[in-house]
C-alpha cells in the first residue's frame, strides 16, 4: 500500500534543509535537492523527507541514511553537474541496501532537482555592445557585472540592474578578481589592444564560458600572439572566438542576441557546435 503524504518524523530536517536551499542560491552556489515523493512499505523516512547536497559532498538533512542515501547523495551531484533532475526508485530489500543493514522491506521513490542559481555574467566592456548584452542577458537570468576603465560608460544609469559594476584598469583588475567557475565572461572591450590584454587574463582561467568579440583576422592576431607568450593551446581552443551564434547579427542588439544566445546553449548543455561562430585556429587559416 502506498503511504499517503506525511511531513518527516523531525520536522527541524526540512526547517533546515529549506533555509539551506535558499541561502545557496542567494550566493550563488548550486546544489540539489532530494526528496523523497513516494514510500510503499516500511522504510527509514516518510514521504517529504529532504536533504540538500552541495557539488563538494556536503549534505544538510536526511532522507534515512545507508547505502541508498549515498547512492542518492552520488546521484544529487551529478544532477548538479549536468543541471538534469531525475526520478529514482530503491527497493529497501536489494542487494545494495542489506550490505548497510537497513532492511525494511520497502520501496521509496526519490526525487532529485537541482537548483542553480543564476549565473554570473561578466561583461568585459561598458560599450554599444555591452550595454546591449547587459540588458538582454539579465533578461535572460543572468546576474551582470561590468568591468570597465571609463565611468562614462560603466555607471549606474547604463546598467541600473548591475550586481556589480567595476570602473578601474581592466585587466589589472582581472588579475586580482576572483571569478568563480560557474562564471559567464563576454569580453567585448573598445580595441583590439584591450581585447588581448583582458584575454590574457582570463584565458587560464576555469570558467563555465569565455567568449571575445571581433572578427576572424582579429582573433587569430590575438591568438597568435598569446601563443607566442606561451600559453597552451588547449586554453585557446576552449574559447568562444568569434562569439556568439552565426544569426548574421550586424547591430550591437543583434549581436548581443547571439551572444545571449549561445550562452543559453552552453547553459542547457547543447550542442553548438553547427550554429556557432567559434572557429579553431589550428585547423583553419583566414
């Protein structure tokens, strides 16, 4: 018989494992949520029962311990990695689950939901194209941050959703952030000179996702001169130069649309590869 709905045996778990969920995403760390949705039989927990898991092991709440809630525990980071939620079933009487002792002689059904907080964008230049790109990736659910050297163009009334907006040496300012991993970072600067000294900066860095405007000739110029200073080529090849979707975007709006675009795609996880402007160096002369 199925059991009906019930709240857990502690209700302190969820009292935690909610307020845990929440101040994750409001710092911008992601984790998963497991939830038990189904329960047939005698098992460790009800139905509602929850635990939070964080990409690093960390867990906050339960949902009745042993070898299942590891194997739930493995499964929550993977969700968090590929941002996929899943459905998974235990039967308290397999194999797996009387290595730990706990026989109870039931099934339970567990539920796995990843919550990822809006990511980071940062927008390596306050110009036409940056502006554009501000606006429409906020719409998008990103969080800005503009880092630029000129107040005129990085302030408050061009960017009045900005997390963050930075007025100081570009690049000298990169060197010093700590970009966090999950981070987005669109370096679409004023010059050719300010493109290759922001890129320097970052193309070693791990990052979810590092695009750089301008056109082919322009990349390989700038490619081949970090080449030349040393840097591997496995850091340039993961860059999204040209950036953006081929759309045939001309107008900074337009071009901030591809952008926004092929950001959403690495995102979800797709394939870009048919739509993109990326373009590999080595394999391709202009």
């Amino acid at each position: 018989m199925t059991v009906p709905f019930e709240y857990p045996h502690d209700y302190r778990v969820n009292d935690e494992v909610l307020p845990a969920a929440a101040a994750a995403l409001e710092r911008g760390e992601p984790a998963a949520l497991v939830t038990i949705v189904r329960s047939v039989g005698s098992t460790p927990q009800r139905v509602g029962a929850k635990m939070l898991v964080f990409a690093d092991g960390r867990t906050i709440g339960t949902i009745g311990g042993g070898c299942y809630e590891n194997d739930a525990l493995g499964r929550a980071r993977e969700a968090i990695a590929t941002g996929r939620p899943a459905l998974v079933k235990y039967d308290l009487n397999d194999d797996f689950v009387e290595e730990s002792g706990l026989i109870c002689g039931g099934q339970m059904e567990v539920y796995i939901d990843p919550i990822a907080p809006a990511p980071p964008l940062y927008v390596i230049g306050a110009g036409h194209v940056g502006h554009q790109l501000a606006r429409v990736a906020a719409d998008a659910g990103f969080r800005i941050h503009v880092v630029d050297d000129r107040e005129k163009f990085a302030n408050a009334e061009r960017f009045p959703g900005a997390d963050q907006i930075v007025v100081d040496d570009v690049p000298a300012w990169l060197h010093r952030a700590e970009i966090p991993a999950s981070a987005y970072v669109a370096i679409v600067t004023r010059g050719h000179r300010y493109d290759l000294d922001a890129l320097r900066a970052l193309a070693a860095r791990d990052v979810r996702y590092l695009g750089l405007i301008g056109s082919r000739a322009k990349i390989v110029r700038i490619f081949d001169a970090l080449e030349a200073e040393g840097l591997p080529v496995e850091c340039l090849e993961r860059i999204h130069a040209p950036i953006g979707l081929d759309l045939g975007a001309i107008t900074p709006a337009e071009i901030a649309v591809s952008i926004v675009a092929e950001m959403i795609a690495v995102r979800h996880g797709r394939d870009v590869s048919a739509l993109s402007l990326k373009w590999n160096k080595h394999r391709e002369k202009c």
